[in-house]
C-alpha cells in the first residue's frame, strides 16, 4: 500500500442524517476522450488513488466501491458508501474520487453515487486492508 494523499481544507462534521446524502452524484467531465475506454483493471487502479482521509487504506481495498461500470464511450458510472453515515467528507468524497478517475486516458466523464445500502462492514475490505487495519 502506498502512503495515502492528503485532503486538502478542513474536514468539518457530516450531515446529521445520511438520507441527505443517500443518491448524492458528483460528475466530472474526462480530460482526454480520444483513447479507448480505459479497462476495469485500470479503473480499480485509479481507484486505489484514493484514501479515506480517517484510515490508511484506499477506498477500493476498504471495500468502498459498490459497483464499477464503463461504457463503450468512455463513460464511468460507480457507486459507493464510506465507512460511517456520520463521516464529515460524504459531501466531498463522490467529487474527489469522480476528479481522480476522470485523469484516467479515456475517461469522458465520471458519475459517482453515494448509497448506504447495503451498510459497510468491515466484512467488505479486502486481506490487504485487514492486515493493514491490523485485524
């Protein structure tokens, strides 16, 4: 695992209920279009970019990513929860990993949807995670 980013600005409390943030989508515009559409493998990878700013593990070996599609054109459609319905970044984090993907060559924009179904467990992170969370 690789030392995770920081977010920039300050982390403030998250929404009181997390209906307000059940089907939040942030979609960001691709930078470069013109290449085929970048594979699932790529897309995990991208993905592993991105870090719960509470925990020293990506958000894909968490288990954070629910569902992960790209179509013919370039475009990526993924779904996600966080580790909390409380956590002060649901609000940010759809937009902040939609920026990150949408770098990916290929890419033509990037939809991401916040969910809390089914709730995250730890059950969902992969053996990387579990060892580095110490379980």
């Amino acid at each position: 695992m690789s030392k995770r980013p920081r977010i920039p600005g300050p982390i403030v409390a998250g929404p009181e209920d997390p209906a307000e943030t059940e089907g939040l989508t942030a979609r960001v515009d691709g930078q470069d279009a013109t290449a085929p559409p970048p594979s699932r493998a790529a897309l995990i990878e991208k993905l592993r970019d991105c870090y719960d700013p509470e925990l020293p593990v990506n958000i894909y070996d968490l288990g954070l990513i629910y569902a992960l599609e790209v179509s013919e054109t370039g475009d990526v459609g993924i779904t996600m929860t966080l580790t909390a319905p409380g956590c002060p970044v649901a609000e940010i984090m759809p937009k902040w990993v939609a920026r990150t993907v949408a770098q990916l060559a290929g890419v033509r924009a990037v939809s991401v949807t916040m969910t809390w179904q089914p709730p995250w467990t730890k059950e969902m992170m992969s053996e990387d995670a579990l060892l580095a969370l110490g379980f």
